[in-house]
C-alpha cells in the first residue's frame, strides 16, 4: 500500500493512467477537417429558411472538464483509495502466515471473519508478501503462495463442527522457517491452544484477532420427572440475557414444525442458564431436536434421542 497523506491506495499502480488524462483532452477537443464545398443549385430553395436549434462545431469546455474529472475518479477508485489507513495493519515484511480455528463457534460470525482476513491479504499483496491460510479444524499442511491466490479460496471455506485437533498434528501442519502470523479466534479455549501459540511465537510475532460476539451452547436434553430440562451455557460472564430454546419436531401430518419453546436467563456474571418444558408424552415422542434461537451454529443445537421417548414394553 502507498499512502499520500491520510489516504492511502491499495494498487498505486493504476495511478499512472492519470497522466493520459491531458492526451485524452486534446483528443477530445479534436476538430475534424472542414468539409469540402460543393454548389449545388437546389440551395437557393432553402434561403430564407431559419434552424431552430443550433450545434456547436467543438465540445465545450465545461463538458470536456466533467469527462476529464468522471475518467479521473474513476482510476483513483480503481487503484482502491483507503481513507486514514491502519499503517500499523500494514507495517511488516516476509512471509504470513494466517491461522483461523474455523470451528462452530464461529459460525455467527462467519461472513465478517472471511472479509477481515480478505482485507489482510489485500494487504499483503499490496505489501509483495507471501502468505499461508491454515484452518486449524482441517490442518492440512500451509503453503505459501501469492496472496490474491488464497483470496480466491476464501469462498469455500466454511466452519467444522468440531474443535481442533492435538497440537502434534496442528504444529506439523506449520510451514517452516520463521513468518509473522495473525490468527483468527473463534474465542474459545482447547488444551491444546496454550501450546500451539508458543510455538508460533518462537517463529515470529503474532496478533490475535478475537470474535467478540458471546458464544451460546446447548447441552443434551434430560427428562427428570416428568420434565424436559434443557441448560444453555455461555463463553463469557456478562450481563443478565435471555434466550428462547425452541422444540423442533414433526406435526402429527408429518411436517416440520415448532413443537414448543421455552425461555431461559443467564443471570449477570453467570456462564448457564437453565429451563425445563412440561410436554404430553405423544408431542415428546415427535421433538427431533433443541436450538437456541437465532444461534447458528452446530453447538445451539442438540438432537434428541430415545430417552425422551415414551418406551413400549411388551
């Protein structure tokens, strides 16, 4: 990135085209050759007879001025302008390597993360660095290759289920030698996190980009006497919140329905939140699963299985 002042350009190259700017006038304000004069008799007939529109035989200036500054614009919006740029976000040399957990933790938030980490390998193609995308869910080993190649692999990235694996195998899957790295958490911990940020660290500097949005988790569904107690936990202590489980099942037609739902609170500073449904035996026979609502992710979610059912003993 080259920076003028408060604005910076993502491709400064594409600035040299302003100077076709003055060429462009003066092909623009071309006069084409005069024509040639023929007399021609039948001109007598139209003497007398008054236009009353005229044209102008050259462009005027002022229109020339507006094609001139419409050109301009548009090459400095082409070469990607960046207002007050983050010249720390850009500071740097040598390789990169990304890391992202790529978990269900972070699957709320999916879209801003792929836009975060598109705008770092903005700027290190900018920057001429070579980069390395490594997903910590699917640690396949990282290459490092050119930045607007990775960026067209941003699309089909989506988050796993599950949480990464033992850090052997997330430490085999490091490129070597030593690089920068800007890992991209899903906030949660693992045991296995602790030990794989040291080892980046002895390989150069690293900064953690951390979701700030508060993860929400189902546990498994439990029938106590009588009652379907449902337990919703949360990452981080915070302030007193609500959510809504919903009980998603099968009408007695057969369709996909909301059976039934249930609020539970987390109280400030608490990390669980507890519910319980009173449901007839025939409408808990049909409940398939439980979800937070408006939570998507794989961990708001839990399947039911036959010990909420009403068992048929023969």
């Amino acid at each position: 990135m080259t920076v003028f002042g408060p604005l910076g350009f993502l491709s400064p190259w594409l600035l040299v085209a302003l100077v076709a700017l003055p060429i462009l006038w003066l092909i623009l304000r071309a006069i084409p050759p005069a024509p040639i004069r023929q007399r021609f008799p039948g001109v007598a007939l139209l003497l007398g007879l008054q236009d009353d529109e005229s044209v102008s035989d050259r462009t005027p200036w002022w229109l020339l001025l507006l094609r001139m500054l419409a050109v301009a614009a548009m090459i400095i919006g082409l070469a990607g302008p960046v207002l007050n740029p983050d010249k720390d976000g850009v500071a740097g040399d040598g390789p990169l390597l990304i890391v992202m957990d790529g978990t269900w933790a972070g699957a709320a938030g999916w879209s801003r993360q792929l836009e975060a980490i598109e705008i770092e390998l903005r700027r290190a193609s900018a920057s001429g660095r070579e980069v390395a995308l490594l997903q910590l869910v699917t640690p396949e080993p990282a290459v490092f290759q050119a930045a607007s190649t990775i960026i067209t692999f941003l699309p089909g990235l989506e988050p796993a289920p599950w949480q990464p694996g033992e850090v052997d195998t997330l430490v085999n899957a490091l490129p070597s030698g030593n690089f920068e790295t800007i890992w991209f958490s899903d906030a949660l911990d693992y045991p296995d996190r602790a030990p794989l940020l040291e080892t980046l660290e002895t390989r150069g500097s690293v900064r953690v980009v951390q979701a700030v949005s508060d993860v929400i988790a189902l546990t498994p569904a439990a029938y106590v006497d009588g009652l379907v107690e449902l337990t919703a936990v949360r990452a981080f202590p915070g302030v007193e919140r609500g959510v809504t489980i919903l009980a998603q099942g099968r009408d007695p037609a057969g369709n996909a329905a909301t059976l039934a739902s249930a609020n539970a609170v987390f109280e400030t500073g608490g990390t669980t939140a507890q519910t319980a449904l009173n449901l007839p035996a025939e409408l808990r026979a049909r409940v398939t699963r439980f979800e937070v609502q408006g939570a998507k992710s794989a961990g708001s979610v839990t399947l039911v299985d036959d010990s909420l059912r009403r068992r048929e003993i023969a």
